[in-house]
C-alpha cells in the first residue's frame, strides 16, 4: 500500500498468468543479438531504409493523381488502374520474400531502394501517360518489397527476445519519418510546383544505399572467416581433409 512520502509508483494492470508486456528487465538483463555494435549498425541502417522507403510509399499513394492528372492520362487511371495496380502486391511480395531466403538482404535491397527512386522519379513526368501507368508498377514495387524485408529482416537477424522491441523501435520510426509525407509535404508548401517536394524524398535515397552496401560487406566477412575457420581445422588434422604436414 502507498504511504504518505513514498516515492511515486505507476501500476501497469495485467493478466493473472499473462506476461507484463511493459516489463523489459528480463530484456536488458540477457546480453541480446542486438546489444552487438554490428548488429547495431545494421539493424539502424535498416530502420532508417524501411522508415524512408515506406515514407515514399505514402507520399506516392497521396502525389500520384495529383500529378497524373485525369486531363493528362485519362479517366481510366484513376477509376481502376491506381486501386487496382499499386496495391495489387501480393503479386511480387512472395517473390521478394523468395529472394531473400536465396541471397539474403542484398539484391532485394538494392531492388527495393531502386525502385522507390523510380517511383518519385516518374512523378517528374506528369504529363507522360506511360510514366504515369509504370509508376503504378513501381508504387506497388516499393510495398512489395519494403514489407517481406522487414519482416525477413527482424525474424532472421534478431534473436527471439530482441524481437518485440525491435518491431517496436521500427514502427516508431516509421511512425515519425512519415510525417514527412504528410503533413511536411502534403498539402505541397510550394503551391502547384511537385518538383521540390518529390526532390526533398528523392535526394536523400542515395543515401539507403549504404544498408545493402554494409550487408554485403557482412556476407563476404562472414564467408571469409568460415574458409578461415575451415582452414585452420584441417592444419590441425580436425578438418576432413589430411592433417598438415
């Protein structure tokens, strides 16, 4: 019971039986995956790419009839070719996912971060009606691929435990580079010009290129010192080969 002059407590209810979900001693008390410095840098930089990528997505959903005007492309894109088209992804979904199991977070970055630049790059071209119709493919490309890496990344690279707080630091992420979408850049600051706001996404994607970039970089370490490894067991005679003479 509280007393007068005890120090202030808040009491989360809980479930009888149940786990306290805000109770994260047992968390910081276990040395995580997470806790390691690589495993740190590459979980930030893949935050930082999904956060983007996902930002991208939503000002495209938003930007893209109001830069692909009906007058431009026709009645037809708005009535069935958006709704249909660029939220049709469990189209290529599965085959992300399938890349990932396959070659890891590499290629399916580098796909992923190059097809949210063309996705803003169309938006450049409002008057072109193919621009406007493989923009659609590209919308429905960024959300294909930025939500089989998420989840591939947080099941595959976390240990177990790590995963609950990961999947919360990733949403809050998200949550907070989205404002930039909306309400930043929509409604547009500069009026009827779209260049500005689409620049202000498109520039800093150079940027996400460091993730895939960094996971290559751990594949080729670890494939180094697994040959290192296999060496090194059979100069002691451990290995399957004959010992070193």
């Amino acid at each position: 019971p509280y007393s007068l002059g005890d120090p202030a407590r808040l009491r989360v209810p809980s479930i009888k039986g149940a786990q306290n979900p805000f109770d994260l001693s047992e968390y910081w008390a276990t040395k995580h995956y997470i806790t390691d410095k690589r495993m740190r840098l590459r979980f930030s930089l893949f935050v930082f790419v999904f956060s983007w990528m996902m930002c991208i997505m939503s000002y495209c959903d938003g930007a893209v009839q109001v830069v692909h005007t009906e007058q431009a492309v026709g009645k037809a894109y708005g009535d069935w070719g958006f709704p249909l088209i660029s939220n049709s992804t469990f189209l290529f979904a599965p085959l992300l996912g399938r890349l990932i199991d396959k070659t890891g977070f590499v290629l399916p970055g580098l796909i992923g971060i190059t097809v949210a630049q063309l996705a803003l790059f169309m938006l450049l071209l409002p008057d072109s009606i193919g621009a406007a119709w493989l923009n659609l493919l590209f919308i429905n490309g960024v959300s294909s691929s930025a939500i089989p890496m998420q989840i591939g990344f947080l099941h595959r690279a976390l240990d177990g435990k790590a995963f609950n707080v990961a999947i919360a630091v990733v949403l809050i992420v998200q949550g907070l580079v989205g404002f930039l979408a909306n309400p930043v850049l929509t409604p547009n600051p500069w009026g009827d010009n779209t260049v500005p706001p689409i620049l202000c996404l498109l520039i800093p994607t150079g940027l996400l290129y460091a993730w895939p970039l960094y996971e290559l970089y751990l594949q080729k370490r670890a494939d180094k010192e697994e040959c290192d490894t296999l060496r090194e067991l059979k100069g002691s005679g451990l290995g399957l080969g004959p010992p070193a003479k």
